[in-house]
C-alpha cells in the first residue's frame, strides 16, 4: 500500500511539473535566412510558415532559374535536441537523390567515350558477365531493368572502402532475380554498388566514384556535393531523424491516406521483392540512427549515401537544365541532356509497388502526360530535378524525414514547386516589360 501511494505521489508531481514547464516555457524563435527575388515571396512564405507550425523542422529549398538562385532559403533545426539552427552551409544526407546525381556522371562518361549506354556492362568490366547478366546493358543496369535488386547474401560496408576488390567478386557472383529487360523494381541498395563499381572500371584512371564527382564536377562546377562525408565535415551535417512508426500510423489516420499504410504492408511482408531488396548487398545498419555515424557518414554509396544541401542540388540541376553550359565549360551537352529525358520503364514494376518512368538513371517525372522533368527523389522528402522546358533547377533536403510514400513530390514540396510555378509567371512578364 505504501508503495502504491508513493507510486501515486510521484506521478501527480511528474504531472504537475510537465505541466509547468509546457505552460511556461517560451516558445523557441524558428532560425530562417536566405535570398530570393522578390516576384518568389510566396514560395518563401509557404516555407517560413511551413517552418512556424513545425511542418518543416529543419530544411533548405533552392531554386535557380536560367542559371541564377531565384530562391534559396533554409531553416529550422539542424539538431532538435540541442537546437542547432540550421545554417546557409548545413548539410544533410540526401539518400536516393544521389542516383540521379551519379547518372550526370555516367552521362558526363558516355559524353567523353568511356561508356555507352548501349554496349553490355561486361564490355567495360568482363567478370561481371556470368550468371544471366552477360546481356546486361549499362542502360538496363541504370534504369533498374537488370534483374539486381536482390542479392545472395550481403557484406560489409566497410569494404566498399577498404577492401574494394571482395566487392566486385560478391557482385559478379549475382544472378538476375528476373530475366534483365522484362521489367524493372527499384535497386533501393544495389544500384549504387553496381554503377559505382562499373565507373571504376570504365574510368581510365580508376578512380572512385567520390574522386571522380569531385575532379570532373565538383571542383571545375563550383558544386559541393559528397559521396560519402569526409569526417572532418561531420561538424556541419544535420543529425538524421528517422520516422516513427507512431508518427506514420497518425499522419495516415488523420488524413484518410492510405498510401504509407500500403507500403508498411510491404514492409511486413519479408518474401516481397521490396523487403528482399532492401536486405540485400551490405549488412543492415545497426539501427535506424546509423546515418548519424561519421564513420558510416564517410563511405561512398551512391544508392543513398550523398550529402549537399537545397543550393548545390538547385546550382547542379539548374546547369543541366539551362543546357550544359557555364562561363567554367561545359556540363553536358544539349544532346545528352535530352537523352536523359528519355523514359526507359512504363506500367507497373514486377513487385507491383511503382509505376514510374525511369530513364538511364534518373525518373523522368510527368504530370498530366506532360513533362516535369528529370531527377530523383530521396527517401523522406529529399528532391532535386531538372526542368528543361522552364530551365529550372530545383533542390530541397530535409534532415527530419516526411512521411512514407511512393510518390516523387512529398505535399510540402509539390507546394513550394506548384507556387514557383505561379511565381514565374510574374517573374518573366515583369523580365518582358523591362521591370527586372
């Protein structure tokens, strides 16, 4: 009995003393800064609001224009906990946006002859050619149509790093799960251990996949982007924050969307194509906070292990978009730029979870029939892409992760995209009529 009241005791007063503390607590300032063009205030408004009710918890959003930052702001927390703001030089991992980062290289490649997109992946790297994947080619292998997305067992992901010769014999050892060019399913895992290795192999001077970014477009393009984070930036990246399931169940319930209730479904079904694989090529990270490990932070994985910020991605994408071309060279020409905008997959994927168009390493993203662009997505919210027709190039990163959903545009950022949009409207007749 004097247990329990002691018990009770304690509760009342842990109740009171949470109370008083919600009660009288001040409300935290929101950290925002930026630059924009005045014609793009909406877009920024949506996002300091997003930022004021916690929509937005900590995130940076860019948008350059024909070749110019038409806004780029950032915000919120870069650590929740210790209230960290979130800086102009914050970076955050970007997880699958950093395929179609990895596909301008690959592209920039076929550019200067050391691929192409027609010839077999074994031409450029012969042990890889066993197993059913003899006919594999390197545009198959890109836009997820090669059979890879399950492999038999799993390794290391440290030896991506120290002992990359055991990769490539665990990747040529694989066999196709279904016959390549039949049908496609996202490589979530593989797709980077694969085209990674194969830009080794076609590079002349073998590099890897973090060196030949930063060579060949980091440094000559002005773009800070890291296939896998050097630790001593560890100090600028916003600390991950997974999704809870809790969180996921709410949003869900309260919104009557279904969409992340049918993709836990998947989840718990471990025979699905989708489970098996998200469990394939490297063992599975000690717990859903190991992105927030400096020595996980550091390998080059370019399935999921990229980190920049909304600015570089919008400054990348932006170059792209208005054609290849800068007064510090030439990206990609007009012609591989327009083959990137060829999509490569329609219908269903064979797990039945997309129906996406996937080009030679990016999505191709339409709407209504009509094109958006090219790109990719990220796992929580993350997007950069390539708007030709606009000549817009668009980036937004987030450390606090969106709901789970298979759609390319989370609601926040078709928001900011759809009110660019308006935005530009006014911006180019203003540039017509001599305002600007």
């Amino acid at each position: 009995m004097a247990l329990l009241k002691l018990s009770s005791f304690v509760v009342a007063v842990s109740v009171v003393i949470y109370v008083y503390t919600v009660k009288n607590s001040q409300k935290l300032h929101v950290p925002f800064g930026g630059h924009f063009h005045p014609d793009f205030k909406d877009v920024v408004d949506k996002f300091r609001k997003n930022l004021n009710t916690g929509v937005e918890v900590g995130a940076s959003l860019s948008i350059f224009h024909e070749g110019e930052p038409v806004v780029d702001i950032w915000g919120g927390f870069a650590d929740v906990t210790t209230k960290r703001p979130w800086t102009e030089n914050t970076l955050s991992i970007i997880f699958s946006t950093t395929k179609g980062v990895t596909a301008l290289v690959v592209a920039l490649f076929v550019e200067r002859g050391w691929l192409d997109y027609k010839k077999p992946v074994a031409y450029y790297w012969p042990e890889f050619g066993n197993n059913g994947k003899e006919e594999i080619t390197v545009e198959l292998l890109l836009s997820h149509q090669g059979g890879l997305s399950i492999t038999n067992g799993t390794f290391p992901i440290q030896w991506i790093v120290d002992d990359p010769e055991k990769v490539y014999k665990f990747l040529e050892r694989q066999t196709p799960y279904w016959k390549p060019g039949t049908g496609y399913a996202y490589h979530s895992i593989t797709y980077g251990l694969f085209v990674d290795s194969l830009l080794t192999k076609a590079d002349p001077k073998h590099r890897r996949v973090d060196q030949i970014f930063k060579d060949e477009i980091g440094d000559k393009f002005g773009i800070e982007l890291y296939h896998g984070l050097p630790n001593n930036l560890y100090y600028r990246m916003a600390r991950h924050e997974p999704m809870s399931l809790y969180s996921i169940l709410w949003k869900a319930m309260s919104s009557l969307d279904f969409e992340p209730l049918r993709i836990i479904y998947r989840l718990f079904d471990a025979e699905s194509i989708f489970m098996k694989g998200a469990r394939s090529g490297t063992d599975r990270l000690p717990s859903d906070i190991s992105f927030n490990n400096p020595e996980y932070n550091k390998i080059p994985q370019s399935s999921m292990n990229g980190y920049s910020n909304a600015r570089n991605l919008a400054k990348l994408f932006g170059i792209i978009a208005n054609g290849g071309k800068t007064d510090k060279g030439i990206l990609l020409s007009e012609k591989a730029i327009k083959v990137l905008e060829e999509p490569l997959t329609f219908g269903k994927s064979v797990d039945g979870l997309l129906n996406e168009q996937f080009g030679r390493g990016v999505m191709v993203m339409t709407e209504n029939g009509q094109l958006i662009g090219f790109g990719h997505p990220g796992y929580g919210g993350q997007i950069a892409y390539a708007d030709t027709k606009r000549r817009t190039g668009f980036g937004y990163v987030t450390s606090r992760l969106k709901e789970l959903r298979t759609v390319v545009f989370y609601p926040e950022v078709k928001e900011y995209r759809e009110t660019y949009y308006k935005c530009l409207q006014k911006y180019l007749e203003n540039k017509r009529k001599g305002k600007l």
